[in-house]
C-alpha cells in the first residue's frame, strides 16, 4: 500500500522552519535549505520536516 504524503507550499515550510518565504527563495538559489521539488515553473512544493528527518 502506498503512503500519501502531504507536500508543503513555501509559505507552510517557512511557517515550519520558522524563516521567510525569501529565505527559502534565497536558499534555492544557493543550493542549500530544505530539499524541494519543482512541480511547475511557479510550483514549489516540501517535504514535511518529520520525512525529511527520516531521509537523512
């Protein structure tokens, strides 16, 4: 059975991490931050923090 996971908008993962949504911005740009994934060219989707722990 395949699990359902929940991806964020950039405003929910900076409410989570606890930054602006231009950090998360700045951090894509450099590379660094939490991992993301493009769905679109205006679509930017995260991993809750709880998945990410456990890829790490």
């Amino acid at each position: 059975m395949a699990v359902k996971i929940e991806l964020l908008t950039p405003e929910e993962k900076a409410a989570e991490l606890k930054v602006s949504t231009e950090t998360l911005k700045r951090w894509r740009r450099l590379g660094k931050g939490p991992v993301f994934k493009r769905i679109s060219r205006q679509c930017i989707r995260y991993l809750p923090e709880m998945i990410e722990e456990d890829a790490a």
